[in-house]
C-alpha cells in the first residue's frame, strides 16, 4: 500500500505510527483519569 509518499509503505512506517497513537491515546488517558479524579474531589 502507498502512503502518497511516493514509495511503498514499509512496515517501520507503520509500526512508528501505531506507536505514536498509542503513547496519544495513553497521554489522553491520564488527562482523562486526572480530570474525573479532580471533579470527583471537588464534589466531596
């Protein structure tokens, strides 16, 4: 498959990119869990 990159997709390219939406997602995830923790204490 091409990326529109002009060459093939390698399977680096793709590992690279599943590990950047991995660390996002997990960066989210603790935004996520601090947010409702914070609103929780709040509302002791």
């Amino acid at each position: 498959p091409y990326l529109g990159l002009g060459r093939p997709a390698k399977a680096g390219d793709i590992s690279r990119s599943i590990r950047l939406i991995e660390k996002a997602l997990l960066v989210w995830l603790i935004i996520y869990t601090i947010t409702i923790f914070g609103l929780y204490l709040l509302t002791q």
